[in-house]
C-alpha cells in the first residue's frame, strides 16, 4: 500500500504523473468507446413530433442557473420542443437557417444567444412572411445577424430547415411559429447523415448566393430603398 | 457446338431445361447482388429540391405506351418532380398520405391510379384546406379512397409526407399543390431508413384512429350533416 509520507517529492511527482497519464488516456478510452458505439448504432436519427406541450425551458438558456426557476410551467419534462432548443443550442461553430415564417420568441432568443457566442448565424427567409406581425426577423437583424430573404415575390422561400455546424440537419414541416409549436400537427427530423445533410448545405448555400442583395438592383418604394444589407441594423 | 436438328425430343428437354435452371439462377444471383450492392450503401436515401420545370410525366401512367406522347412539354428529362411521382407510383399494397393541402392534378391522378390497381389508399388532411376552390380531396372521396380529416377547427394537420407500402418515407416542406411544385423553394426527402420510417408510421396511425368519425359526435350545418365517413361518395 502507498504511504505518501514516506515518499520523497520526487517520487510523489512521478506518481501523480503516472495518475494523470492513466487518467487522460482512460478519458481518451472512453471517448473511443462511446464514438465506437455511436458509429455502431450509426448517424443521428431523431423524430419530433409536435404539438408540443408547454414546460419551462430556461435550464437550455442558462446553464450556470442554480435557484431553481420560479414560473409556472412544469419543470425537468423534455418534450419535442426542448429537444429542438437542444439541438439548435448545441450549435458551436455556425447556424445556417432557412426558415418560411419565424416569429417564435423562445426559437429567436436561442438564435439570438447563439450569435453573442460567437456562432455564425446566417439566415434566409421568405420575402412577405418576414415583415409580418409578431416576425422574429426584424429582432436578429438588429442583432447584427445576417439575414437574406427570397427576392422574388412571386415566389414563397417555403423550407423550413437549419444546419448545426454543418454537420447536423434539422428539417421537417413546423415554422418557426407558436400556433406551429404548440398547437398544429407538425413533424421535425434531426440527422447527422452526411448523404442526406450534404444537398441540404448545397441548396443553402445556393440560396444564399441567389439572395444576395449585391447581386440584384436596388429597389425604391415611396423613395426608399427597400432592401437592406447584412450590415444594416 | 450443339446442333438442336440431330437431338431428341429428351435431349432437347434436357437443355431447355437445364437453360430455364440457368437463367432463374442468374436472375436470382443479379437479384443478391442488387441487394448486396445496395445493402453496402445502406437505406435509401434521396433528397429532392423544388421548384421542378414542367416535364412530359405521362410514361410514368402509362407504361405499355410505345408511341411517343404528342404534348408540347420536354420529354425524357428526369426532374425533382419525376422522382417524386416514381417514388409514389412504386407503391404495392399501401400508401398512407398525410398532406395539408392537396390541389395538384398529377399528384391526383397517381394516387387514383394506385386505387385503380388495389393499393391501400388512406388520407389525413386539413380540415379547413380540404374544401378550398381545387383541392383534390373530393376527387379522392368521390373514387372511394378513405379520407379523414383533422377534426379540431383551432388546428393545422400541417404534415406532408406518404408512407409507400409502409417502408418508404417521403416527407418536406411540399405541399401538394402546383404552386409548391413548380414556383416555391421546397425539399422532400426520401427514405427507407426504418429509424425513421417507423415513427412517422406510428404517427399516420395515431392521426389516423384519432380523426375516425365514428369517434366524434356527427356535426350540423344548416340542418345536414358535414362530416362524412369513407363510405360516403
């Protein structure tokens, strides 16, 4: 049995760098194990279904929080919404979001959250859902977030799919509504599958260039240019 | 060389015969390595992008047509649109659509089609979306396909995926409609993966038994009864 009074400090050190040495390389065990298993069971797979019942999600937001939250809702429930809060939070390093209508404030305030982090947050949107009442986007341009909107308007920029990190697809039926949250019949499915996250970048990226607003002539209305730039807040 | 004049009758049994066992054998050893081929890139996986240019789709109705179609659209050319018609067409016992708006006269007279030939046709739609001026929904009615509606006014059936013989999943953002066809930006997504197939299974049935007329008490409008059963023409 180790005595470490006996011990000189030399050999103490070597000790405690033979600890820390098996301690890494048993975190590093893990990791692998846990990849291994990952990979057996194979990509990410999720499917949300909504309606989503109403439970307090603000443990998502602030992770540091140890008082226990005091609004009304039920506490510690996981329900498709929060694990949709989950999947967009677990963004680290970029969000691309192509989103018809968005005008749910819990969905912007994660957005919103995400780019004072430092995460790239690039939107696209649809050019007549965006001004509506109740439009989130209006709060993330000001943000400083970079949003595009479809420029056609004879044309509805109808998707409704974000990317994690490039790496993590979510997509499905469900705006970024309350009424879709909480009360319509909606489905959202989150993969990491490469063959099926892959056309989805594409067609982002692609939308994104389309929508550039330095790529289409300036338009007036009433004497007032009418489209804005990422820069503009 | 084998020279069929001088053989008998039995000797050219036998090598009819032993040809049939040939060809039956390679057909199934193509078979497994069809199987094996696909197998080895996994369920399948297919992403579709919309809007899709207006194509001659008329071979995928009818297949034992040999002259070509006379119609001013371009022929041969396969699109996001195609794909989604083979996708549906490739149904052999049953197809569970669960669909908000449902307007489009192609995607119409596939799924009478599938009737036609004895597949399984069952509908969940919208309540408020199913009578609006061009949705399908009383052709489907009309030729017997059992349709069910949402029955809360307060609620969108916002989905719009099918279930193909209870193993292939398509499911986006494209409503059924000409507008999402050929105008919107839209995605449907393909799949075999039964991760995925599986739920969006349970959740047609769920929608399914919940929307049954017999379970709710019949509703009057100026004296007549407005909710019909699948019977009803």
């Amino acid at each position: 049995m180790f005595n470490f009074r006996n011990m000189s400090c030399k050999e103490l050190m070597k000790v405690l760098g033979l600890g820390a040495v098996a301690f890494v390389l048993g975190v590093e065990w893990l990791n692998w194990l846990k990849r291994r298993l990952r990979d057996s069971r194979g990509p990410l797979k999720e499917v949300l279904f909504f309606p989503s019942p109403q439970v307090c999600v603000e443990h998502l937001f602030i992770r540091h929080k140890h008082f226990p939250c005091a609004c009304p809702l039920p506490h510690g429930v996981e329900t498709s919404f929060s694990r949709l809060l989950v999947h967009l939070l677990s963004a680290r390093v970029s969000l691309d979001l192509c989103v018809f209508s968005f005008s749910h404030m819990e969905l912007s305030r994660a957005i919103l959250l995400l780019h004072k982090q430092g995460v790239v947050v690039r939107v696209v949107t649809d050019r007549d859902y965006m001004t509506i009442t109740g439009s989130q986007i209006g709060a993330l341009r000001k943000a400083g977030i970079c949003v595009r909107h479809e420029m056609s308007s004879a044309v509805h920029m109808h998707h409704k799919f974000a990317l994690v990190d490039s790496r993590k697809l979510i997509t499905g039926s469900l705006n970024w509504t309350l009424t879709a949250v909480q009360s319509n019949k909606e489905n959202v499915m989150v993969t990491e599958e490469p063959e099926l996250v892959g056309p989805y970048q594409q067609e982002f990226q692609k939308l994104w260039e389309a929508n550039d607003p330095a790529n289409h002539k300036p338009q007036y209305t009433n004497g007032q240019l009418n489209i804005k730039t990422c820069k503009d807040k």
